[in-house]
C-alpha cells in the first residue's frame, strides 16, 4: 500500500473493521505519542473459564498497569548476570549433544533441539528447577510446552477469536488454552509457591515478584467492575508464569533456528562472526559470561537483522479507545476499532531496508541505525507497552531482554563449534505457516553440523 503513496489502509477481516497505519510518523503516534489512547491489544481474555488467558499480553488498562509495574525487577542488569551460571551449563549440554548428534552425519531438527535447549534454559531461569530435556525429549513440562503450539487447529482458532466480538466467545465459554495445560500449569505453579514457602527459598528472581503479587502487593481485579484491591490469585500467578514459560520457549528457539538458517546460507557472515566470537572471548579467557556476550556486537547485529526478517508476532494489534482524529487527515479513528501495524510492512519496507529480502546485519551497526526513524524496527512493539524485559534493558543494555540473552548464548556457543550448512531436506525458499499468530515455517528446518576441532 505504501507503494501506492498510501499513508493508511483498511480491511474487513469477516465483518469487522480494521484499520491499518502504513505513514512512520502515524505508527510512532498510535505506539508512542498517543499510546494511552492505544493501550490495548484487543486479544480475547475469560480469566473465570479460561485462567491462563489472563497474561500481562493480555491484561488491559489499570491491572495490566499494576502487575507490569513490578516485573521488570525480574530483569535487571544484575538478574541477567546471575542466570548466565545456569545458562553456561545447560549450553554445555547442548553442544555435546550436538556433537553426538553431528557425528552421526545425519541431518539436524535444529528447532526440535533448540526447543529443549530453551524449555532447559527458561525453567531454570523462571523457576529454579531442572528439567533435563536435553536428556529426555518427552519430560512433562517440554510435552506441556508443545501442546499449545502444535496443534494447528488450535492456533487458527486463537487467530479468528480477534475477529469475534469478546461477548459472544465468554457466551460459548472459548478456551485459548486446552484444559490438560491449565490444570498443569496452575498445579505446576501452586507446587513451586509452595516449595518456596516450606523451604523459605528467596531468589529474588520472577517468581518470587509475582509470589509477592500474590501474598503482599494489591492489583485491581478486571473482571470486578469495581476499584477494590484483590491479591493477585494462584491462577493469576500461574498465567504471567505461562506467558513467560512459552515466550522463551517459542521466542527463543524460533529466533536461533532462524539465524541458523540464514548462517548456513551465507558462509561469510557465519565465518565473520564465529572469528568475532573467538576474538571476544579469547580476551575473557575462553569463558563465555555476560560481558563477553555483549561485546560480540556482530552477534547482536545477526540476531537484530534475524529479528527483522522474521519477527516472532508479525503482526501488532491495538484497540483505539476513545474515537481519534487522524493527525493532518479529515478521518477518525472510531472507538473499539481493531489497529494491526504490520511489522513485515515495515521491516520490509525498502525505503528504510534495501533489498529487504537480503540478510544483512550490517544493517544494524550503530551508523546504520541512526540513519532510520523511530518505529522502524519493532520486533517486540515499541515502548510503552513493549515487551517489559526489553523496556528496561533498553535503558541499561539495549535488546538484551531475558529471551534474547538465550539465544545468543544458543548461537555462540554452536556458531563456535560447529560449521553449519543447510541440509536438502530444508524446503528452500521458506513458507510461513498461516494457521498462528507467530512466524513459524511450514516444514522443520534441517541443517548439518560439522564439528570445528
């Protein structure tokens, strides 16, 4: 539409409205400059039927406002730090796996592996537990994990429920979440809260902020009616674990099986960065710790272009709440109107990226950057509602939320030890699921592996 000089567009999804920016300046407004007018994602939430739907991505006005303004505790420069212990020793497992399986010369679900890896890696980070699914494919909580992402069926639904005024789906009881996974997760949660409380473990870490939602901070409940503070309930405590849980599991395996791919088709920008890679950390004596990982700034330049080109939700919905005049327009925006910002509009857009189909990190060195306007790179939303781990990184070590610190520690310590190549059973070029609002491929991704001695 841009193309056409458009600044804006629109379409019927069934019989519904959507109002779709294309115009940078009005995409910073309906993100930014007028966000409290746009705060809402517009997803379906039914916390009585449905307890898990109950996420901060979900969560609207003054309760999303409340439990978010404790999170980003969980996130701190110094919490980062401390994971990366854990992180180090569940990578060592990962690479000999990887190992075992290179030398077998057969060819590699890297997203099945990498699937593992990062269930591992989250629910030692979130919950202070081993899962050993690098050990075993089949644990419970990586069954747990899949069961929402792959049924297909299930994920068109929750595609179409945007689609479905929220009155007729709380009528018909709509489940986002299959009964067997909330049970699961809530007594998975109601376990570890309590275990802490026996044990009288404090690791300050997120599940310790959200247990204090629960026995100390007051939240105004959504469904109330009302402004009476209620503590934050098991389930409500649950689902923020939930979201998390699964942000790392689909964000982060997704983001390094996706930079593999495009690293075992481009030798070159794979060789610049595992040299990169060794040049840093022979400088911290071969130990890979935070502050090595960010100064391999070629790495950070991989996983943004990555980023870019495949961003996890690639699509940004809002809901405008008040009716609102369109800036140097004579339309308005009417109330409950459904916004989409199309990230793959943007971060295709060949105005800010020339030969958007090219992987290029050089598109993100510090002089390229500036050289775009704001808005022209949102993989996770833009402030103020972004992703919370992100937003305050932001501020102390731009881009290194929790799931991304996962990834590049996944793709350093492979890209290190491993050539990649792409296998011939990948189906070249990629085409995109349709049935889910995150990019998953149609068909997995096998690359080989060759040990670097």
């Amino acid at each position: 539409m841009k193309a056409k000089g458009w600044d804006m567009g629109g379409a019927y999804f069934g019989s519904k409205p959507v109002f779709i920016p294309i115009d940078n300046k009005l995409i910073k407004k309906i993100l930014v400059t007028d966000f409290s007018n746009f705060r809402n994602h517009g997803f379906y939430i039914n916390e009585k039927i449905d307890p898990l739907s109950g996420h901060l991505f979900n969560l609207e006005s003054i309760k999303w406002k409340h439990v978010r303004s404790k999170i980003p505790a969980a996130f701190s420069s110094s919490k980062l730090r401390n994971h990366m212990d854990v992180m180090d020793s569940i990578t060592k497992l990962l690479v000999n796996r990887l190992k075992n399986m290179a030398e077998s010369q057969l060819p590699i679900d890297i997203k099945s592996v990498l699937g593992r890896f990062t269930v591992d890696v989250t629910s030692a980070s979130l919950f202070g537990i081993e899962t050993e699914c690098l050990k075993n494919k089949n644990a419970e909580l990586m069954k747990q994990a899949r069961a929402f992402f792959d049924i297909q069926l299930c994920r068109l639904f929750n595609t179409l429920v945007l689609l479905i005024p929220r009155n007729i789906l709380i009528f018909f009881n709509y489940r986002v979440f299959p009964t067997h996974v909330t049970d699961y997760f809530i007594n998975f949660c109601a376990n570890i809260k309590a275990q802490r409380a026996v044990e009288k473990i404090r690791r300050n870490d997120l599940t310790d902020i959200l247990i204090d939602l629960c026995d100390k901070i007051k939240i105004v409940s959504v469904n109330s009616g009302n402004s009476l503070p209620e503590p934050l309930t098991i389930k409500e405590f649950a689902a923020q674990m939930h979201l998390f849980f699964e942000a790392g599991y689909e964000t982060s395996a997704g983001t390094q099986t996706f930079a593999l791919y495009e690293l075992a088709a481009y030798l070159d920008i794979q060789n610049r960065m595992r040299n990169e890679i060794n040049t840093v950390l022979s400088r911290f004596n071969g130990v890979l710790d935070y502050d090595a990982i960010t100064e391999v700034n070629y790495l950070d330049q991989v996983v943004k272009e990555t980023l870019r080109k495949y961003p996890v939700l690639p699509i940004l919905p809002r809901v405008c709440e008040s009716d609102y005049p369109i800036p140097d327009s004579k339309l308005t925006i009417e109330k409950g109107t459904l916004i989409m910002v199309t990230k793959l509009g943007i971060h295709y857009d060949p105005e800010y990226y020339p030969d958007p189909k090219r992987f290029d990190p050089d598109r993100f060195t510090s002089e390229n950057m500036t050289k775009r306007p704001f808005c022209s790179f949102v993989p996770f939303g833009d402030v103020p509602r972004c992703c919370v781990s992100k937003m305050l990184c932001r501020k102390l070590f731009v881009g290194k939320r929790l799931g991304i610190l996962q990834a590049k520690v996944g793709l350093i310590s492979i890209v290190r030890n491993f050539k990649i190549t792409l296998n011939e059973k990948t189906k070249m070029p990629f085409s995109f699921e349709k049935s889910g609002p995150i990019l998953n491929t149609q068909g997995k991704v096998w690359i080989n592996l060759e040990t670097i001695l």
